[in-house]
C-alpha cells in the first residue's frame, strides 16, 4: 500500500525508470527451480529467493 501512494506522484517516465530498475533485481523462476531440485534439502532455493530465515529453518 506505501509503494502505490509513494508512486502516484511520479510521472510516466519516473514510473518506467522503476519498473525498470524492478526487473533487473526480479530473480528467474527457472533458477529458483533448479536450485529448489538440487538443493531443496539445503534450502538453496530460499537464499536465492532472499529468504533466509526459512533457509535456515530448511538445514534443521
């Protein structure tokens, strides 16, 4: 809800140059899969996901 009223200020181009800047970060499904088949017993697919607190309750 803060992210929509921080945003309605912004205009088009500041509203693309966000988006933007969102999907360079986004992390890929595909990885997080792989890393979920390989290494799911580890919790290697929560740290990519930037979870860390359910990682580490995964190596328990």
């Amino acid at each position: 809800m803060n992210n929509l009223l921080a945003k309605k200020d912004l205009t088009a181009e500041q509203l693309a140059m966000v988006q933007s800047e969102m999907n360079k970060k986004g992390k890929s499904k595909g990885i997080a899969y792989a890393l979920w088949f390989f290494l799911g017993g580890l919790g290697g697919h929560c740290y990519y996901a930037g979870n860390i607190g359910m990682a580490m309750a995964f190596r328990r």
